[in-house]
C-alpha cells in the first residue's frame, strides 16, 4: 500500500476537551475522545497498512498520557509534532515528557514555536526562527538533531517549506489532503488527512485502505476551504471563528 499520513491532534477523557492541548472552538473540532480513538486503532489495524503514519499536532499533554501507550499497544509509533512556546505550560508536554517519548521511540517534531495564526504570512525572517528556534529547542531536549516538522494551521506556501529547508528540516507534513510527495530544496513535503472530532473510524480506515471517496471529500473541502483562505485572509479567520461558536 501507499504511504499515507493522517493528522490528529489531541485524544481527551470523555470530551474534556480541555485537558489538552490548545483552547478553544477551533482547537475542540480537532479532539478526540479516548473510546473513540481506540476504535480508529482497531480499523485501522484491520485495514494492515504499514506505510501509515499517524501524526498528532500542537504538541498536547495527551500526546503523553494517552496517545502513546495507546498506539504502544498495537506496537506502532507517532509523530507528534510540538509547538515549543508551549512546552511545560498546563494542557501541554514538559521537557520531560517529550524526552521520554524520545526514548520510547515516537518521534518528535516542530510545529513552529508560536504557531502563528497564518504561517504562510510571517516575514521571512521571522519564519526562519520559527523554525530554527523550535527545533534547536528540542534537539535539546531529545539530544539530537530535529529534522521533523509539520505546518501550523495547515498555513503551507513553498516559501514555508524553502525556510524549513534552510532550517535542517528534512520532512515536512501538511495539512493537504493529498499521498502525493513533493521536495522543496531538499526537504520531502507530505500531506495528510485531518480526523476531526465525530468522524467514526471508517474515515481512517477508509483512508489508509486507499479508497477514493473519502480522499476526494477531503481534496474537495480542501479546495474549498483554500479558496476562503485565499480570498478572505482575515475574513476566513473570522467567519472560521464565528461559525464555529454556533455549534
Ligand atoms: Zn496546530
């Protein structure tokens, strides 16, 4: 089967959406409870596919006490990618942890240091220690180099990618819905699937199996939602936001 990652965020105790990882409305529709996570795992390992690669962004505490000992069970490993300001702030990992998860074989990744609202937008300069910055933070921490990153808010021009690759980053995942493979100056650029809170476990399996419908919804909301972001900017943030606090 073809490689293929899908991006998580953070997994909660019965819809403590609090518990972990980042605040707020358009942070939750990304969380997931433990009961249902595990049922993703089960389909997923139905579905045998061992060029999968699960990733979990931002960088969350349940990346620590949930996530990994969960993923440990089936005998897997994660990609958790992690936004250095926040390491050790509550709702997040401390130094600690993430070395741990190091060692236990995770693997570890930047998710820039401030997770800018749109990284496709940060002067160049200020990109370059975002991730410069974040990676050397961890490479501290883990005690070698971090060549991992993911994108924050799914905020991906070749421009963020030609800064990771003057970084040292050597991968770098998107939030683009697609198994298609591109390198910009050295560093392999990937996408990835998004789960967000309430798809059931045949959106994994589904994935991760290859069929082709729920890749096509995906690449069309994509395109969607790329238009908005395009058009409005701003306006997409906002109107983001809003609809968001209705539900
Ligand atoms: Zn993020």
């Amino acid at each position: 089967m073809k490689p293929l990652a899908i991006m998580y965020h953070d997994i909660v105790e019965e819809g403590n959406l609090a518990a972990s990882g980042f605040s707020g409305a358009g942070a939750d529709i990304y969380k997931l409870d433990r009961r249902d996570f595990a049922k993703h795992l089960e389909a997923l390992r139905a579905v045998g596919n061992t060029e999968l690669r699960l990733t979990f962004d931002d960088g969350g505490v349940s990346a620590y006490t949930v996530v990994a000992g969960m993923l440990e069970q089936f005998g897997w490993r994660g990609y958790f990618f992690i936004t250095t300001d926040r390491i050790g702030q509550p709702g997040f990992l401390s130094p600690q942890q993430i070395r741990e998860l190091n060692e236990r074989g995770h693997k570890i990744g930047s998710h820039s240091c401030s997770h800018p609202a749109r990284m496709s937008h940060v002067p160049w300069e200020k990109l370059l220690s975002e991730w410069e910055l974040s990676t050397g933070r961890l490479a501290a921490i883990v005690g070698r180099p971090v060549k991992l990153a993911s994108v924050p808010g799914g905020y991906y021009t070749r421009r963020v990618a030609e800064a990771a690759a003057q970084s040292g980053i050597e991968t770098l995942f998107t939030s683009e819905p697609t198994a298609r493979v591109r390198v910009v100056n050295g560093c392999q650029v990937l996408g990835r699937y998004v789960i967000r809170r309430g798809m059931g476990p045949e959106w994994p399996a589904g994935l991760a199996a290859g069929k082709l419908l729920p890749r096509f919804r995906q690449a069309l909301l994509w395109k969607i939602k790329s238009a908005a972001k395009g058009a409005g900017g701003d306006l997409y943030l906002r109107t983001r936001e809003a609809i968001l606090k209705k539900v």
